[in-house]
C-alpha cells in the first residue's frame, strides 16, 4: 500500500507537470503564431518601402531629364530634386530599420520554436508516464501559490519554505567552518533522495555527513570555551560599573537615565527602543522600535522598566544561560556568548 501510495503521489506530480507543461505548450504556441504575425507585417512593410523607393528614383529620373531639357525650370527642379532626395534617404534609413527588426523577429521566432519544441518533447514524455529532466537552458516556470490553493499544496510549500530556512542556517554553518554551501549541489541531492535517484552510495553520503558533524562538534567546542571566558570577563566587567545591579537569575542591570515620573507599573503599557549586541560583537538589533504591556514582558525587563519613567534608559546583561542558551542557535548566535540589551522608555500609556 505504501508503494501504491507513493505512485499516486508520482503520477499526481507527473500529471501537475504535464498540466503546467501543456500550458507553457499552449502560451508557446500562441506567442509563435504572435510573431508570425509581426513576421509578415513586417515583409510586408518592406515590400510596401520597396515599390515606394523605387517610385522614388524613377520620379528622380524624370526630373533630371526633364532638368537637362528645361533650363529655365532648373530653379524648381533643383528643389523638387533635393526633396525627393530627401524622402528617398528617409525611406531608405526606414528600409534598413525594417530589415533590422525582420531579422529580430525570424531570430526570436528560431528561439521560441526551439523552446516549443522543448516543451513539445517533455509533453510527449509526460504523456507517455515518464517524467522528463529539465533541459539545460530551458527556465522551469515558477509554480503559482496562494491562498486560494489546495490545503496539501499550501502545507507542501510551507514544508519547502522550511527547508529553505534550514538551507540558510545550513550555509551560516558552513561559512563558520571555512566551507561553502553549493546551492546547486543542495538542491540536486534534495531531489535526488525525493526521487530516490541518488547518485552516491548511502556510505559515501554518511561519511560526508560524519566528518561534517565531527568538525562541527570539535569547533563548537572550541567556540563555546573561548566565548564562554569572554563573557565572564564581561559580565564580571558589567557587575563593578557603578550602580550596577545583579538580578536572581544572574542578570546584570545598570540604569543609565530613570526618565520622568511617574514611573511604569504593571499596568502600562509601553513603548521601547531596543538595541542588542552580543558579546562576540554582532549586532543583533539597532534601536529597533516594539510597543507592549508591562504585566506579558519576562521576569527581568519588568523589574527594569518598572524604575523608570518616560525617556529613562537601562542597560542589562544577560548571561546565555537566559538569553538564547548555552549552546546558543547554531548559524545564529554562538554558543555561550552573553546578549547586551540597551532599553530605552519612549512612550508610556
């Protein structure tokens, strides 16, 4: 039953190809028949420039003879003559605009044959129950997703949408370590395993895999050691500046401006500017604006904003134990490192 039930889902995506691939098929063909159309008015426009050019110099002809056999028209004819010069110049720079964009468009009408025969084969495959590979050089059509969807649809894109937020911590890991994240590569063995198409062998993969983990474990570590030190200097650093103040859980706070009074109480609800730096040095967020009520803040931001008032602004450190963890968030915050948070009070209803 598994195995009926995986070929139901095969021949669902294989019929959702064919269906996208016969309406890129159909928006070919019509886009071909489109420039065929422009093709021929094109000719046209140039035969049409032709025949006029030629009307052109035959009338030039006339009135040279009739220049050399009229003298006392010289005067008209010479104007005559140099205005139809004039149209025939004009004309001729509109000849060689067609001829360009007749040429653009057989070049173009070549491409999009090519790309509907393409699209033609892969079709003739997906009717004949094989799904086709992408052809290098040919774009795969980006599928539509909205909310008008269907439910498994919508959950198989958010599915996907998580793998590219793993994709993305996977990279932030692999930059920590002097690697590179090969895209390509990633998605190739993502479909490969979907498909279950790989191109290495299971042992090949799991010593990949093993190495990778062992040089992260090792420099993980090394990196939760080394900031672990650091944060103890900071911290020990944070606790003797004066009116600096230890709280239960092992957070430090120092108020820098007590602000305006009254002062906050549980019951308001404030607005804050917030500013997090970690102890390594990066920069989490910049003045960064949030309005909330003082009774949903945690424990620790209570107790601070709870001795201040409007314009007042405090500091505190937060060990990782309290912040994002001792082990911190991999591709995110280094393990072990302490979050400064710069608070300040910059509305209160």
């Amino acid at each position: 039953m598994k195995e009926v039930d995986a070929l139901k889902a095969q021949l669902s995506a294989l019929n959702l190809q064919k269906a996208t691939l016969e309406t890129r098929l159909a928006e070919q063909e019509k886009q071909v028949s489109s420039e065929k159309v422009k093709s021929e008015i094109a000719q046209n426009q140039l035969e049409d420039a032709k025949k006029v050019i030629a009307s052109q110099e035959s009338l030039l002809a006339v009135q040279k003879n009739n220049a050399g056999s009229e003298k006392d028209k010289n005067g008209a004819l010479a104007t005559q003559l140099a205005t139809a010069g004039k149209a025939s110049e004009e004309l001729k720079k509109q000849l060689a605009q067609l001829q360009t964009q007749k040429a653009a468009l057989e070049e173009q009408q070549k491409t999009q044959s090519a790309s509907l025969a393409a699209l033609t084969a892969e079709n003739q495959k997906l009717k004949a129950g094989q799904a086709a590979p992408a052809k290098e050089g040919v774009d795969k059509q980006r599928m539509k997703i909205d909310k008008a969807a269907a439910k498994d649809t919508l959950t198989s894109y958010a599915i996907g949408s998580w793998y590219g937020d793993a994709a993305g911590r996977e990279k932030a890991k692999l930059d920590g370590l002097n690697k590179k994240l090969d895209l390509n590569a990633f998605m190739q063995g993502f479909n490969d395993k979907v498909n279950n198409n790989l191109q290495l062998a299971p042992a090949v993969l799991s010593k990949e895999l093993t190495t990778l983990d062992q040089v992260q474990k090792k420099q993980f570590v090394a990196t939760q050691s080394e900031n672990e030190k650091q944060s103890k200097a900071i911290m020990a650093k944070a606790a003797n500046e004066k009116g600096a103040k230890r709280l239960p859980e092992g957070a430090i706070y120092r108020i820098i401006q007590q602000g305006q009074t009254p002062l906050i109480t549980g019951q308001n609800e404030i607005m804050t500017e917030l500013s997090e730096v970690l102890g390594t040095g990066k920069v989490m967020s910049s003045k960064e604006v949030r309005a909330s009520r003082v009774k949903d803040l945690p424990p620790m931001f209570q107790t601070v904003v709870k001795k201040m008032g409007l314009g007042g602004e405090a500091k505190l450190h937060i060990p990782a134990k309290q912040a994002y963890g001792e082990a911190g968030v991999p591709g995110f915050v280094p393990p072990g490192t302490v979050s400064i948070i710069t608070i300040k009070i910059i509305g209160i209803k």
